[in-house]
C-alpha cells in the first residue's frame, strides 16, 4: 500500500466531508441542542410554575382546617353552613378554582375521606400539596386519641432515613467518597456517546461508497489507485472528520453553555428547582418509612426515641459528586476513550464500507447490514445496565467480545477494570478489526465494479474466495 496515494486520498475524503453544507450546518447546529438540552430542562422549571389556585374547603371533620395554610400555589377559602352540592356546580360564582369537601370523622377507623371538584384537572402538585396536608392531620388527630403519651415524640425518634455513604479504599489506606449514582452517569454517558459516534461515522462511511459507486466515480478512482488504498483512505479521511466534528462540538457547547448562563444567570439556571421539590422528589423516589402497627409497643422504644446522639456530619451532594469523579482515573479513561472509539470506529467502518461496496443505493444495505448493527446494538444494551453489575460475567464478556467491547469497556471503565482486562480487549479488538478489515478489502476491490445485480451474503461470500 502505497502511504503517499493513501494520503491523497484521506485529504480528498477529508476536505470533501468538511467543506459540504451539511457539515458546517450540523457542526454549528448540534452544539445548539446540546446546550439546549442543558439548559432548557431547567428553563421549563421555571416556566412550568404552576398558577395560584384558590380552593374552597368545606371541612366537615374538623381535623383538617389547622393543616390548610395558603402558600403560593394555592389560597384556601374556607366555607361554612353550604353544601357540596350547592357549590360544586357553581365554583366560579363563590370565587374559587376548585372546591376541596371533607367528609365527617370516621370513628372507628379514625380517618376521613377527601373529594376536590374543579373546571379543569389541578396539576400534579396541587392536588399532592392537598393530598399531604390531609394525611398530616389525619396522623396528628390519630396521635391524639391514641392515648399513647409523648406519642408524638416516640414516633419522631422511631422513624429513620439513613443515607448510605460509600468509600473507596486505595493501597495506602486513604478512604475517598464514592456514589454510585455519579458512577452510574459517566457510564451511561460514555457509552451512549461511543455508541452514537460509531454508528453515526460509520455510516457516513458506508453513504460516502454508495454515492461514489452509484455516480460511477469509483470507476475513474480505482483505475489510478487500488481499491483497498481508496476504502482505507476513506475511512481514515471519515475518521479525521469525526474528530474534528467532535472537538468543534466540544469546544462549541462549551462556548453557548458559558454565554447563557451569563446572560441567564448561573444561580438562576441552577436555582430552577427549589429545594422543597428536590426533597419531594427524594421522598417519592425512597422507600415507605413503615411504622409498627401496634401502638403499645413504641413503649418499648420510648427510652431509645429520648436518648440523643450526635450523627457524623453528611457530605454535601457536590462534595459527594466531586469527590467521586477524582477517584476516577481520568487519563486512563480519557486514552481508552480515544482507543477504543477508533479501533472500534475502524472495525465496523471497515464492514460498512464493504457493505457499501455491495449495493448501488441505501435502500438495498438494509439486509446486508443487519448482521452488522446487531452486535452494536447488543453492546449498546448491555452498556445502559452495566451500571447495575459491572463485574457480573455478561458485562466481563461483553467487554472482551470485540463487536461489543468499544461500548461495553467504556461503560465499565469508571468502575474500575483491572489493566490486563483492558489491554486483552484492546489486543482482541486490534485483531478482530485487522481481519476484518482484509476480509472487507476483498469485498470491496470487487463489489465496488459490480452494477445491476442486487447482492447477497451468498455473493459476498463468493467474492472472498476470489
């Protein structure tokens, strides 16, 4: 293989891919989306504020009128001497957005029942607020009548919510937090994103070898450089625009990202939700707190529940989150990064060229590719919940099978993978991409001189023999 022609023919794919519009428009407008995708969650937080509702309340229990406090989102209207009936069917002409009727108090299950009739549905966290307020008096009316004494006392100092704090441990002793949440995000990042790049590359690969062969420019091509210099050309050259791509992308995100937060605010964007929907949020995602049933028995935690003790101080979630991120050995994922998406870049270019090489239009690839982008896809599956088990045997193999390893490695890697590991799949990757990159050259010297006849793998496999 002659390097000069090879580097001709990478600078031609090149300076072809960059200079089209479509280029320069999805490199100036995906950074766009990506900032968009930043900011705009927080953005619609703030718009997604939730008009003040005026309730009327038409307390027949007596219990719940004490937990009824106005606040931003809602102004309660308390109703006295009317029936439901009388102001459900006309809301707007006592001045309210939705009536809130609760029932007399049952005795013997010592509860009460709620109904709200409004115009409209009430948003989600209205009709939460509501719904809490009536289970906190129903609590307290309960607490009362138990009989029970300091009962209310008992039952704060019953109830836990303990956080477990996870460390890592290096070989001198020193203790670092670790969340496996922060973890489970760069793995599903980085995977995701090895994913994307591969199987958007390669496809653009595969488009460039139709387009040429379909135009019959390959034809001028082959008869003054070899056929396997032109597929490694272009695959190099498409190489070298989905870096350039990725570093525009990079440093253009970037750039959007810092200017809106100065012309939004930082505090602003960050602020979007406040903390008492954050900890709403924590509580609908956590666990029942499940209380004993039998009233008598919180007597005989009633000594534990007044005893006091002094819990160690909690790290805040950003010490947690920075702290996380140095243990992960930044260099080593930053290098197996780049090694893993290019080995894994050349590996399925190589077999999407040679696709190309087959057919004289996309439509026709479909059967032929989808071998191919199984094995992609497959890696791509076990990478969303290598998070779960990185050690466990399926993402261990996933990471060693080359089809699979460029996005499974990559997922686990934050985890901590032990060198050998890394260096055979890299080693097997290599290999694999070395063989199939000259059973795919012999696929293209001869399928990219084939035309009017519809290709299968059964003439694929015919042209390897030749």
């Amino acid at each position: 293989m002659n390097i000069k022609t090879l580097g001709i023919i990478i600078q031609r794919e090149y300076l072809n891919k960059v200079k089209k519009k479509s280029f320069l428009i999805i490199t100036f407008l995906a950074p766009v989306l990506f900032a968009a995708l930043c900011i705009l969650p927080s953005l619609i937080m703030l718009g997604a504020k939730e008009e003040a509702k005026k309730v009327g309340v038409i307390d027949r229990s007596g219990i719940v009128t004490p937990f009824l406090e106005s606040g931003e989102t809602i102004e309660y209207v308390f109703l006295e001497d009317v029936l439901p009936e009388d102001v459900k069917t006309n809301l707007s002409g006592h001045g309210i957005d939705a009536l809130l009727s609760i029932s007399e108090l049952d005795s013997e299950q010592r509860s009460v029942s709620a109904d709200c009739y409004s115009e409209k549905p009430l948003g989600m966290d209205t009709g939460s607020i509501i719904e809490n307020r009536i289970n906190d008096a129903v609590e307290a009316y309960r607490i009362e009548s138990s009989g029970v004494e300091n009962l209310e006392e008992i039952m704060a100092g019953v109830k836990s919510n303990i956080h477990l704090h996870s460390y890592t441990i290096d070989e001198s002793g020193k203790e670092t937090i670790s969340e496996s949440g922060v973890y489970m995000a760069v793995s599903m990042i980085l995977g995701m994103a090895i994913y994307m790049f591969i199987a958007l590359f390669c496809g653009m690969v595969m488009s460039s070898v139709i387009e040429e062969k379909s135009s019959r420019v390959v034809e001028v091509l082959v008869s003054s450089v070899k056929a396997t210099e032109l597929m490694f050309g272009k695959i190099i050259g498409v190489a070298l625009v989905a870096l350039t791509q990725f570093l525009l992308w990079i440093v253009l995100t970037l750039a959007i990202l810092t200017v809106a937060m100065g012309i939004i605010g930082k505090d602003k964007i960050m602020g979007a939700i406040s903390p008492e929907e954050t900890a709403q949020m924590t509580q609908m995602m956590a666990p029942g707190v499940h209380m004993p049933g039998d009233l008598a028995s919180l007597e005989s935690v009633a000594a534990a529940a007044d005893s006091t003790s002094v819990a160690p101080a909690e790290p805040s979630g950003m010490q947690a989150i920075v702290s996380t991120l140095s243990n992960i050995n930044l260099p080593q994922l930053c290098i197996c990064f780049l090694l893993f998406f290019v080995f894994g870049y050349l590996l399925y270019a190589s077999l999407f060229a040679a696709i190309g090489s087959a057919v004289e239009n996309e439509g026709d690839s479909q059967q032929l590719q989808l071998p191919i982008t199984v094995p992609l896809l497959l890696g791509f599956f076990i990478a969303i919940y290598a998070f779960k088990a990185p050690g466990s045997s399926l993402v261990f193999w996933g990471s060693m099978i080359p089809f699979t390893s460029p996005i499974v490695m990559l997922a686990r890697l934050p985890f901590g993978v032990a060198t050998w590991e890394i260096v055979l799949s890299l080693v097997l990757l290599i290999g694999t991409f070395a063989a199939c990159a000259w059973l795919s050259a012999k696929i293209y010297k001869v399928g990219i001189l084939m035309f009017g006849k519809k290709s299968t793998w059964k003439d694929l496999f015919k042209w390897l023999k030749q």
